[in-house]
C-alpha cells in the first residue's frame, strides 16, 4: 500500500513536444496527484529589478503509465487545461502558455528520481 505525500494533490497537464514529419505535435497528458510549487522571486539589476516565477512540478511515478519522457521547452500547465497546442494560429505552444501564466512554464530542466527507494517521482523544473 502506497502512502501518498500530502503534497501530491494536484492536477497538471503536460504537453510533450514530439518530433513529427515537417509539423508541430504535441502530445497532452493530464497527471492527478500532484506536487506544484510556484515561487516569485525579485532580482535587482543596478536599479532595475525584475520578477521571475520559478516552478516545481513533481509528477508520482505511479501516476505514469509508461516511462515519461520530458524535454527541455515542454509545458506544464497547472490543473487541467483543456486546450490543444495545434501550431496554428491561437495554438501555438506560446499562446496556449502565455493564456495560462502564471500558472504555467515551459521546461528547463527534468530529473528522473524513479530510483529513489521512497517517494519515486519525476522532476520538471522551470
């Protein structure tokens, strides 16, 4: 019987950009039980100071029917988006991401922890 971390709770969407013949594709999944975390952090630059958000999304090893594959300039949407990235205009991975900030990023960095003895997950950073 697996324990579920009470910080899994939440719902995100992942749009997996898969390589096809001269167009855009993206897949979407939609992963329940969930860790987010979304972090404002203000950066001063001389007297300029800019905002950025970070985000951690865990997704439970569980929760993947298969192996998931990530790369870098996927997308994660907080909750379950509805909406297709179909590359054309009004879908475009950029609209569908800027519709959904600040609650969504694009991928910069992944970490497979599916071998950790306790708490396997896989770690999409943005």
């Amino acid at each position: 019987d697996v324990v579920m971390n009470p910080n899994y709770v939440h719902t995100i969407t992942l749009y997996h950009k898969v390589p096809a013949a001269g167009k855009e594709h993206w897949a979407k999944t939609v992963f329940h039980n969930c860790f987010w975390k979304s972090v404002v952090n203000t950066g001063f630059n001389g007297t300029q100071a800019s905002v950025q958000n970070t985000y951690v999304a865990r997704i439970p090893e569980e929760s993947c029917l298969e192996p998931l594959s990530v790369l870098q300039g996927d997308i994660v949407i907080f909750g379950e988006c509805k909406e297709e990235i179909t590359g054309t205009s009004g879908q475009t991975a950029t609209q569908v991401l800027n519709r959904n900030k600040p609650n969504a990023f694009k991928v910069t960095a992944f970490s497979d922890n599916t071998s950790f003895p306790v708490d396997r997950h896989y770690r999409l950073g943005g």
